[in-house]
C-alpha cells in the first residue's frame, strides 16, 4: 500500500514524525497476525516500512464517464519504495532525507543514505483526520468513476457480503515508461492522453482497470478480466486489450498475461477500502511483465494453450521467476491468428472435444473433396444434446484452417414461416454487409457483388429485399414479377453467385437447426445444393433426425450428400468429459472420483449435455466431488427435463422469472425486449444483472454486445424447459404482451415482423390480434410463394372468422392450394 502525508500547512517537521511513528504503530500491530489459522494450516503475515519525503506529482486521469484514476509519482515515492526494497520483514527504513526532517530517533543502523528506525524520541501524538461529514450528491456520483460499475451498483444496494469472491480471472499486467513526472511540465497532459486511451481499450473489452502504480521499478497498472464482470472468453479479451495496448505510441509498454484463480473483493477497514485481487496468478502475471522487454507481451502457458488457435505466437521461454521452484514457460503473443473469414465466428469452446474422431475422420475426407473442386452436403443428425453444434464448430475450424471461406446461419423454433430466416445472416456475411453500415452503403455492396459476376444481375438487386429483409423498392424489371417467377429467379440469382464467389475461394456454408427450415429456405437450400456438385462448396447442414420432426433438409436425396448420425458416448469418453469438466470448474481437484463417474455415466446415458449439465449441478451446489457421502445424498435428476428445471430452480428467484420471460421471446433474445414485455421484472440495470448472472452460469450467454446485447441460450432444449415450465394461462399473457412490444416499438416497420406477430398472437388468447395477423401473414407468404406457410395461417385464421368472412379466405386458400396441385 502506498500512504502518504501532505505538509502543506503543518510544519514539516511534526509532519514527518507523525508518518514514522504511523510505521512504527503498524509494526508493533503485526504481532497479531504472527499465526493465522486457516483451513489450509497456519500462516503469519510481515509487513516492511519504507519512507521518504519531497515533492510529488499528484493528479487524477482517466475520463469521467468511464473510469479515473488518483496517480501519485515522483522521486519522494520512488525513494520510499527503494528504502522498502532495502527492508525485512519488521523494519522501518527512511530516507536520510525523511530523517533530518524529523528530528531525534533512535537509530538501529545506516547504510547507503537509508536508516533503520527503532523509535522516535519523543513519540509523535496522533492527529486523526477529520471526519468527513455528508457527502453531496454530486461527490458521490463523481466518486463512482474511481470504482467498477457493479461495485458501485452491489455498494448502493448494500450488497457489501457479495463483493469478495474466489474467482478465476485473466490479469494483465503492463509496465510503461518515458515519463519524467519530476521534470517535464508536460508530463500531466501526455499522461492524462495516454491513460484515457488505454481506459477507453479496457472498456472496449469490458475488463477492470484495477489500478496504476508508480514506484522505483517503474510505472504499472493492473487490468483484469473476469471479475467483478466475467465473460466465457476473459483470456480473448485481454489478449486483444494487450495488443491493442502495446499498439499505442504514447509509450513503451512490457506486457505480462496469466490466468488462475485470484481472491478478489474488498481489502481494508470500515475508514478505508479497496477493491483488489490477491494470489499466486496476480503475482506471475507481475513477474511476466518483469520479464518481458519493451513492446513484447507474455502469456502464461495456460492461457495461450485456451486461446491458443485465435492467436499467432512466437517461440516460448523458459523462465527462471521468483516464487516458483522450477522453469516458467512464458509465450510470446505476436498478433491475431489472420483468417479468410467472411462474417462467420468460430463458436468458443471452454473445453477440447471429446470423442467423434471418426466422425472428424469422416468430414476431413469430405472437405478434401470440395479442395479438388468437388461440391459436398454433409449433414449432422442426433437427438437433443448430443452435441451436434460441437461437432460443427469443430469441423469449420478445420475447414477455415484449410483455407475456406465460411458463412453461416440458424433457423429457430418459432421461424418456420419466417421466409428465408435460414438464409438472412449467412447473405448477408456472403456479400459482407455489415450492421454499422447505411442502407446507400449496403446497396452499393450489393450492387458492386452483382455486377463482378455479371453486369446483368444488378437490375435484379431488389429480389434480394425479402431474404436480406431490406427495403430495396422494386425496378421495371421486377415489378411485374408474379410470386412464383420472383421466387425462382431469386434462387437462380444466388446459385450464380454462389458459384462464382466458390471459383475465387473455396466456400464453407454452415446452417444450424435445419429441423426448424422455414419452406422458402428449404427451397433456396435445395436449389444451391444441387448446383455445388462441381464447384468447392461445402454445406454444413445440421438437424435433429427425421423420424422426431416433421420439417426437414431435402437435400438429403443428392448424390453428393453425406450424413454423421451421433452415437452416445461411450463410457470411456463419458469419464473423460468429466474428466475435463471437473478440472475446470473445480481448481485444484486431484484425479477424476470413481463415485462421481458412476452417478453421471448411470444417469446420463453417454448424452453429453447431461453429463455437462450434471457437473454444472454438482458445481452449483458447491458439493465437493471427492466427498463420497455428499454426491450419494444428491438426488441427481435422472432425465433431461428434470436436470435443467432442476438447475433452473437453483437460481434466484429474480434471474429464474427473467429466464422463463426470454423462453417465451425465443431461443436468442434482447435485454431491451425483456423489461419491454414485462416491466415487472423491474429496471433495466436490473435485468441487466440478472442477465449477467444468467450469462456467468453459461445458461443464457451474452451474444452480441452493446449496443445490441443480445443473449442465447446456450442449448435449446434449456428453453424448451424453461417455456414448459410456465403455467399455460401465463404463457398465453407473455406473447400476447411480446405482440403488443412489438406493435409498439417497431410501428414503423411492422411489415418485417408480420411471422413473428401471427406466432406471438397465435399463443395467445387475443383472437382480435390472431385474425389481424394470421391473414397478414398469410398474405405476405402468399405473395412470396411461400405456399406451405399460407396454407398454415388460411386455416388457423378461417376458424376465427364468422361466416360472413369465411368465404374471402376460402377463396385465398382455394388459390394457394391451385398453385401445389
């Protein structure tokens, strides 16, 4: 800790004295903390003293609405951290400077301009500050800025028990040098630029600037990833950070990252606390940055192995660090891992795959095929939980590391007449459109991509409209288009396209959930698919088995498509899941027990995601897996449904309720949508915590980030728990309440949720709202040519009518049913 005393006003002298016999003070109290008794056995703590005196640079930095920083600097600090590093445990060392400015002592030795104080003669009387009195309301608010949020938000609740936890965080830290805060008049403008630049970094990647420090050994500060906030990929982030960090030019920075198991929380007295994080990592981390030269950033071992594919790396070093008995391997970070990547995220994966070698086996000979020209369709099957979207993930990381270009896209549960819902992301990464970009820039993108494969296409641009779901009007050339012909020169379009952009590049097209394939995306998947045979494409196609769902891909009947149905886990692959599992969540835990691997694999029945989620159970409930008789008192749930509610009734009751309102919104979901359907969830900083909760326990995790925050659950069958487990009377009240939100807020563009609005009303009890968008939806499907779809809503919406209407839909459906034969 650093303290100091200022003697602007009192005379230099009783102000001096007063520090040392506050050191001296300090000393004689660490008596009591000579043997402490812990769980782990008994340990003594020391403390040494080192003072100085003389001017000092004193000023505040950072940016007020983010983050600000006090900095203290100079060379009186940088003397005082030198007479501490000459220090043992029990000693006060002063400057000689200090000393002649503080009169009579009584001295047990000198060296080197340093003493060593036994006492002062007379001792100092104390002058306690005064007390500080009622803060205003605006020094209150300007206080916040020198803490994290959600320490500020736990303070104002006074949730102070919640504050310290044991946590696993990745810290960075950096030392920076090339300021002289004792000589240049500038230094507080140049610092105050190049600390607001890096807070603005760390709030980029919602890390915690945790502090910055100034002594002898140079400047400092400590950044940290996954407390008080803690995101799945912390160790992504604050590798990114440090390259963006050792990127600036203000300064020269030695970066060191490790990743471990921290004690994080307030550190103090009820006069004055901290916020800070503690243990073996924090110190490594330190020892890294040491170590590092100027401009080079060090990663510790675990840390790179996690991160290790999103990243390029020099050749690591041994190093030889205080406090660790043998070699350290220390990584050098050179950059990101630079990939022909189209819009498409690799999913992010805490632990490695277990099992389907021979599945990846079976997917590596296919893309080599599409390598040599040769189009493949290979479909994933299995039930729920199996792991399907994990075998994905894997193969598009082989695919993108042999050199394809990937684009992908989801279907979901309540889109199956969504027109093209399939399609609309992976185009929109196909022609590289992005969200920050205008409407007059996106057309131009569009119009740019049409006319390289032939000038000719660009007339057709606004056939595009409905799968991107962008309001491009109709030309000349389209206008007249009746429905069916619309829908077959959209689909001829894509093909050229498609083909054309495979000639350049090897394409990877990767589609999620295609039990849920909305009829015109069927479609389109069929038409692209039987024209890839003689170009480098692979499709991606996963989907729960036929004989479970209706909906299905109907590229299954080419010559070219391939399937991987899932097996359940053997139980030699079970253990090594658990194996894994254990590891991660339970730090410090010797060996895989026999006991726990006979509860799971008995219940799980070689299912992954129960095996996942039955360690997460164990987890919740802070049961120690090597405790034999506490798993035999646990109940484990023997089936899926009664796991997940299970987990889900662990919750508070605040994040449960915010869950079961999301189940009824879909499988991805918007903050902002949550307290707009039921605001009795209360504020949006609420929810917002509770989402972070939900986030944290990896039920709901956070999709895409500001301003968008959009969360996921993370497995399908969790909400399909979740929604189920809501009375049938509350269920109908939340879509009806989701309708009207959506009438509400997107009022002026109601025509783009027309599915939605027939699917929310559809469950609800409001027949008034079910007629309105039932013949809407039908309609727009009608003249999309989504035949099937207006089928569906013709006959749920004829039911509804009194006789009177009944005939005009009759007739709309006699029509639609003409077109299929």
């Amino acid at each position: 800790m650093t303290v100091f005393f200022p003697y602007n006003a009192d005379p230099r002298r009783d102000v001096s004295r007063r520090a040392i016999q506050c050191a001296l003070e300090m000393q004689s109290r660490m008596a009591h903390y000579a043997a402490i008794q812990t769980i782990a056995g008994a340990f003594g703590l020391t403390m040494k003293a080192g003072l100085a005196c003389g001017p000092v640079f004193l000023t505040n930095t950072g940016d007020p609405a983010v983050r600000l920083e006090h900095i203290l600097a100079g060379q009186a600090l940088d003397l005082s951290a030198e007479a501490e590093h000459l220090a043992s445990g029990g000693d006060v060392v002063v400057h000689d400077g200090l000393r002649a400015a503080a009169g009579e002592m009584a001295l047990l030795s000198q060296r080197d301009g340093f003493s060593w104080v036994e006492r002062l003669d007379p001792p100092a009387a104390p002058v306690p500050l005064p007390p500080l009195g009622d803060f205003p309301h605006q020094a209150i608010e300007t206080s916040i800025a020198y803490i994290h949020p959600s320490i500020a938000q736990r303070l104002r609740d006074n949730q102070l028990s919640f504050i310290n936890e044991h946590r696993k965080v990745t810290i960075l830290f950096a030392g920076f040098g090339d300021f002289d805060y004792d000589h240049d008049p500038s230094v507080g403008r140049r610092l105050q630029a190049y600390l607001t630049q890096v807070i603005h970094i760390v709030e980029r990647y919602d890390g915690y600037l945790n502090k910055v420090d100034m002594g002898d050994k140079g400047s400092k500060y400590i950044i940290v990833f996954g407390a008080p906030i803690a995101h799945e990929n912390d160790g992504e982030r604050a590798l990114r950070c440090a390259l963006d960090i050792a990127a600036l030019p203000e300064a020269s920075v030695r970066i060191g990252v490790n990743t471990g198991y921290v004690f994080c929380g307030q550190v103090g007295s009820d006069e004055r606390r901290e916020y800070t994080v503690m243990g073996d990592a924090v110190n490594l981390s330190a020892r890294l940055m040491q170590a590092a030269q100027p401009g080079q950033i060090l990663v510790n071992e675990t840390t790179q192995k996690a991160e290790a594919r999103l990243f390029s790396w020099d050749s690591p070093q041994a190093l030889k660090v205080k406090g660790k008995a043998g070699p350290v391997n220390a990584y050098p970070l050179a950059g990101l891992f630079q990939r022909a990547n189209i819009g498409i995220q690799e999913p992010q994966y805490s632990l490695p795959m277990v099992g389907r070698q021979a599945e990846m086996d079976f997917a590596r000979e296919r893309v080599e095929h599409v390598l040599q020209g040769q189009g493949q369709i290979l479909g994933i099957t299995a039930e729920a939980g199996m792991g399907k979207s994990r075998l994905a993930a894997e193969i598009l990381h082989m695919g993108l590391a042999e050199g394809l270009t990937g684009c992908g896209g989801e279907c979901l549960s309540h889109g199956t007449h969504t027109s093209y819902l399939l399609w609309r992301n992976l185009l929109r990464a196909f022609f590289e459109l992005g969200s920050a970009q205008g409407y007059d820039q996106q057309v131009a993108k569009l119009e740019s991509a049409l006319a390289a494969v032939d000038p000719g296409f660009v007339a057709r641009l606004p056939l595009l409209a409905l799968p991107l779901n962008l309001p491009i009007p109709d030309n000349d050339l389209t206008r007249p288009l009746d429905a069916k012909i619309r829908k077959e020169s959209l689909e001829a379009l894509l093909v050229a396209c498609i083909r054309h952009r495979a000639r350049q590049t090897p394409l990877m097209l990767v589609m999620e959930d295609c039990h849920w394939i909305d009829s015109l995306s069927n479609d389109l998947l069929e038409a692209v698919g039987r024209n890839v045979a003689d170009v480098p494409v692979l499709m991606l196609v996963v989907y729960r088995p036929p004989e479970t769902n209706q909906i299905q891909p109907r590229v299954t009947r080419f010559a070219h498509f391939s399937e991987i149905r899932l097996a359940e886990f053997s139980r030699e692959e079970a253990e090594r899941l658990i194996g894994l599992k254990l590891e991660r969540l339970f730090y410090g835990l010797s060996g895989v027990p026999a006991e726990l691997v006979e509860r799971v694999t008995e219940r799980a029945q070689g299912n992954p995601f129960y095996i996942d989620e039955m360690i997460n159970l164990i987890h919740d409930r802070g049961i120690d897996p090597s405790n034999v008789e506490a798993l035999r008192a646990v109940d484990l749930p023997d089936s899926l449904h009664s796991l997940i509610i299970s987990r889900i009734d662990q919750l508070a009751e605040g994040a449960k309720t915010t869950l079961k309102v999301a189940s009824v919104i879909g499988r991805a979901f918007r903050a902002s949508w949550l307290w707009g359907i039921y605001p009795e969830l209360g504020t949006p900083e609420k929810v917002k915590d509770q989402l972070a909760e939900l986030s944290k326990l990896d039920i709901t995790p956070l999709d895409k980030p500001e301003p968008e925050l959009e969360y996921l659950f993370k497995h399908i069958v969790t909400r399909e728990v979740a929604y189920e487990s809501l009375a049938v009377a509350t269920r109908q009240m939340l879509h009806e309440q989701t309708g009207l939100f959506i009438e509400r807020t997107y009022a002026h563009k109601l025509e783009q949720f027309v599915d939605w609005l027939a699917y929310h009303y559809g469950l609800s009890q409001n027949t008034a709202k079910q007629r309105e968008y039932f013949l809407r939806a039908g309609e727009a499907a009608q003249a999309a040519y989504a035949n099937q779809a207006a089928i569906d809503y013709y006959r749920r919406l004829l039911p509804l009518l009194p006789d009177a209407g009944k005939n005009a839909i009759r007739l709309k459906l006699g029509q639609v049913l003409q077109l299929i034969g």
